[in-house]
C-alpha cells in the first residue's frame, strides 16, 4: 500500500491549466490542445477541443438542452507537454530557482517553460 502511494506520487500530473499539450496516442493522436482542466485524483486532463462526445443535455434555463457536443477527459499519459520554443512535444524536468519556486525546463532546449 505504502509503495502504492509512493507510485502514485512519482507519477503526479505535470501538467497545468492553460498548458499546450499535444496527443501522442488515442483517436486524437496528433492534435493540439489546451489544457482546461486537470483531475488530479483520476489523472485525467480536458483539453480544448480535444476527445469532444456527443452529451445528452437536459434543457435548462439557460439552453433548449439535447445533444451537445462536449470534451471528455483523456489520460495524461496520452498527451506530451508542447515546448513554445521548440515547438515540439517535449519532456520536462524540474528546477529550483532562487527563491525556492520550482519551475519546469524543457529537456530539449533547457529553457524555461513557466514564464
Ligand atoms: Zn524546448
């Protein structure tokens, strides 16, 4: 149980809401996104037009309801974070800046990606 929860913890989502990231596996392979939203707890990401089904709606002040074309949530293992000065899909590693405050640098260009 103890290694369980270590497991998981090494394994924590690196990625943050307004995040670029592209699909490298899935129905989706290949887009690119925006990360709108992050479920910590099922590590599973929404991204902008991205993984979009077909929702029943009901109607609601506000809309008729019916069918309404929505974004699920995909694996965060199924998207690589997007490097805006590479370009590319990249890894990421963490460092410590000065005043403690952790940023993530993109393994290929060893620049910052938080600004
Ligand atoms: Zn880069």
């Amino acid at each position: 149980m103890l290694w369980e929860m270590h497991y998981m913890n090494k394994a924590k989502c690196r990625l943050k809401k307004d995040d670029k990231v592209k699909v490298i596996s899935g129905k989706e392979k290949g887009k690119i996104g925006k990360v709108l939203k992050i479920y910590h707890k099922k590590n599973r990401i929404l991204i902008e037009n991205i993984n979009k089904v077909k929702k029943h709606e009901k109607p609601t002040d506000k809309s008729a309801g019916g069918i309404v074309d929505k974004e699920a949530p995909v694996h965060w293992s199924n998207v690589m974070l997007m490097c805006s000065k590479c370009f590319a899909p990249v890894r990421i590693k963490f460092q410590y800046q000065d005043d403690n405050k952790k940023v993530r640098v993109c393994r290929k260009c060893n620049d910052f990606i938080d600004s």
